[in-house]
C-alpha cells in the first residue's frame, strides 16, 4: 500500500496584511507549526470511493470517486475558475445528500479538496482508484495564520506527488517547477475560501522562509531571520473574507485616507527589488522600508550584539506603527488590544497577523529578553484566557515523505 505524506507551514505576516490586496509590497515568513496531508492508497474495488477524514472542520466523509472523475478536465487546461465551481457544487449537491446543511467552513473545505483533486490529478489522464485522505494541523482554523493556505497547500501538493507516482512509480522532493504549480492551484482553492486573495499566503506555505510579495510581480525568496514570536490566540473566530470586505468597504468610502494609510503600510514593508535599486544616499522616502529589510538580513547573519538589539529596536518601532495603522482600518479586536496591553505591561512589542478582527497576534522576543519576563508574560496571557504558542519563525515550505506498506 502507498503512503503519501505532504506538509506544509502555517504563515504570519510581518508587514502588509490587507494593503497587500491595493498592490502594496507585504513581508511574511513560515511558521514552525504546519499541516500534513495523508493520503493511503487503498485496494481498488469496482465502485471506488475517497474517504475523506478533515477533524478540523468535523468532517468524515465517505464519496464515491467516479462522479468525481466525471469532472476531470482531461487535459493540461487552465480552468475557468467559476465555471469549474459550478460543476463541483452540482457534484458535491448530487453525490454528499445534504451538502447544502453543511457549515460554511465545511463546504469550503470540500470544495477545496474536489478543485484540487480534479484540476491537477483530472488533467493526467490516469486511473483514480480507491484511497483516504487524512489532514491533521497545528494551526487554529480562522486565525490568521494560514490554516487555509497551509490546508490548501498540502491537497494540492499530495495530487502533485500522487500523479508523479502513478507516471513514474517514484516519489522525488518537489522542485521549484513543481513548487510553482503547487502554490498556483493552492491560490485557486484560497479563492474559494477568500474570494480574492492577493497570493502572499499560499506563497509563503508552498516556499517557506521570508517572502517579500507584491501582487502581480514575481515574489523574492530571502533566508528567514530565527525570530523568536509568541503567538497569541485570542480566541475570537473571525473569517478573512468578511475582513477584507470590511476594509474594502472602508477604502470605497474614504478613498483617500485609506490611501494614505496603505501607502504608510507599504513603507514599512518594502521588496527587495525596491532595496537593491536604492543607494544609501538616495534612500530618501523609502528610508523605513529600507531599513526593515536591511534589519531582517542583518539578523541572518549579525555581525555584533549591538547590531542585533538596534535591529530589534527598529523592528519593534515598526511592528508597533503597523498594528496600529490597521487598527485604523477597524480590523483590531478587544481581544487584541488587552493581548497589545499585557505585551506593553512586560516591555515588548505586539501586533495582530493576518486579517485581524481576532485571530492571533504576535509578540516579538528579542534574544536579550529575560526568561523570567517571557515567563510572566505568557503566565499573564494563560490566566487572561489566550492560547500562547512560543515558536520561531522560518523553516521548509511544501515537503513529501512516501513509503510503501505491505
Ligand atoms: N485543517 C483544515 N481542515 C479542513 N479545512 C481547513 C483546515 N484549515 C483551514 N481550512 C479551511 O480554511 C478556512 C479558513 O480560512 P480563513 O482564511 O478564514 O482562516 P486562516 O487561513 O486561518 O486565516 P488567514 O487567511 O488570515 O491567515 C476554513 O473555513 C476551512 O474551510
Ligand atoms: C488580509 C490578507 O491580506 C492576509 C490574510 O492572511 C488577505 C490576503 O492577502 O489575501
């Protein structure tokens, strides 16, 4: 029997959350908690099916395959998003009875699987046969910290390693080829979860590592700095795309200060196009983005202490500047300013990740932090009711790991 197995991160963002929708340049960068995908091939019976097993979401599901293969493209196609959605509703309403009934969160999550499922093994041309597929995660579901990506990420990339096994009866690492199509179908499945995602999550999830994005442009890949974070749960649901309509709504509104306080974002978080361009001395208004990429490379690789605690300095000036001017955009919670208000209480910097409205915020650990001081924070946040996560940012993006069972 053959196993595949496909991990991959959650995200935070450092920089850019929504003003990365307008165009604006974002910074985020993998997180050690991931996904994993296990997908077990099993004996081929004349009516195959696919036993679904999403714990997350409460779903257990047993579907029958050749529905399912009915909608298979065929033939390397580039799928006209909506027109595919359809026919996967109709699927899904015909061979899942009550499908309409299910939550949001597991409607979405199906859909996802059947998108990926028939757009990259549906255009091999191969036999599906009976199998399970099984996810387990570390991340909270509608935290901001990429459960979706990470989800769609590691579907995409088990389909990926599944049509690779059936053509050519090995299971080779992903390369960057493969990477590529991986985080491009993982964007379609984030559509169906997000409606217009700008790209930067199911990017950082299938690269890992530091991400400078930019819609539209091709994204730079940089060493992630060993960033000690603490991720702060508030607890508080909230869904993406209510939060991005709700700033969407605002910059309709008040298209003008909204402007403005996107392109301020945008200072904070710079591309690394835009620093190789600029000459010291010609920094000029691009000074603070400038200056956060500078500090996130010198902390790959400092060259003394003093460098490393005025690049922490910086960094938590600009973490700060950038909670806030979401904050002003109304994507901050109760929740998150009380998490903002204890991180203050013990000196240390805190802004949210993601779409905001609740969800996870992150605090900076600088390594020159007194343990005792860490510990009374997260004691703090614990008795106030938060779910603290102590982690270092970076690490691998998509990975595979096959065996075969006898
Ligand atoms: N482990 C999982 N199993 C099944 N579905 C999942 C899983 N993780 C995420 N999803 C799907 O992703 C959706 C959550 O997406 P949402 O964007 O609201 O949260 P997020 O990805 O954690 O936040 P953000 O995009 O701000 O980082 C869920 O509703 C569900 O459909
Ligand atoms: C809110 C947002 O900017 C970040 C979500 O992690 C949405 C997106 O970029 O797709």
């Amino acid at each position: 029997m053959d196993i595949l197995e496909v991990s991959a991160p959650g995200k935070v963002i450092l920089h850019g959350e929504h003003s990365v929708m307008y165009g604006k340049t974002a910074l985020a960068v993998s997180l050690g908690l991931r996904s994993s995908v296990v997908l077990r091939q099993q004996e081929p019976t004349e009516c195959p099916v696919i036993n679904v097993k999403f714990p997350k979401v409460d779903l257990d599901e047993i579907l029958p395959l050749k529905p399912i293969a009915e909608i298979f493209p065929g033939q390397p196609v580039r799928v006209d998003h909506e027109d595919y959605i359809n026919k996967i509703n109709t699927v899904l309403c015909h061979i899942r009875p009550g499908f309409e009934e299910l939550k949001d969160t597991q409607k979405n999550s199906l859909r996802a699987l059947l998108y990926a499922l028939a757009g990259i093994f549906g255009t091999a041309n191969l036999d599906i046969t009976d199998f399970t597929i099984e996810l387990s995660t570390d991340l909270t579901v509608g935290a901001g910290t990429g459960s979706s990506a990470s989800f769609a990420t590691c579907l995409c990339g088990v389909f990926v390693k599944l049509v690779q096994l059936k053509t050519t009866g090995e299971v080779l690492d992903f390369s960057d080829d493969e990477k590529k199509l991986v985080s491009g179908w993982a964007f379609n499945c984030e559509r169906i979860m997000h409606g217009a995602p700008s790209g930067i999550d199911n990017t950082t999830c299938t690269f890992g590592a530091l991400v400078s994005f930019k819609k539209g442009q091709v994204p730079v890949l940089r060493p992630s700095p060993e960033l000690r974070v603490l991720l702060v749960d508030s607890g508080v649901s909230r869904e993406t795309i209510r939060l991005a309509a709700a700033v969407a709504e605002l910059r309709e509104c008040y298209s003008s200060a909204v402007g403005h306080i996107m392109d301020a974002m945008d200072n904070v978080a710079v591309t690394a196009e835009q620093v190789r361009v600029l000459q010291v001395s010609d920094v000029g208004f691009f000074r603070d983005a400038y200056l956060l990429v500078v500090l996130l490379q010198k902390l790959v690789q400092p060259e003394s202490e003093e460098e490393v605690n005025s690049a922490y300095k910086h960094l938590n000036e600009l973490w700060e500047m950038n909670h806030c001017l979401l904050a002003s955009l109304g994507v901050s919670h109760p929740a998150l300013e009380t998490i903002r208000a204890i991180a203050h209480e013990h000196g240390l910097a805190c802004k949210l990740t993601g779409a905001g409205g609740g969800g996870n915020a992150i605090v900076l650990v600088p390594p020159h932090t007194q343990e005792t001081t860490v510990t009374s924070l997260k004691t703090k946040l614990v008795s106030s009711g938060y779910k603290v996560t102590d982690t270092i940012v970076g690490g691998p993006g998509v990975t595979v790991h096959y065996k075969t069972v006898q």
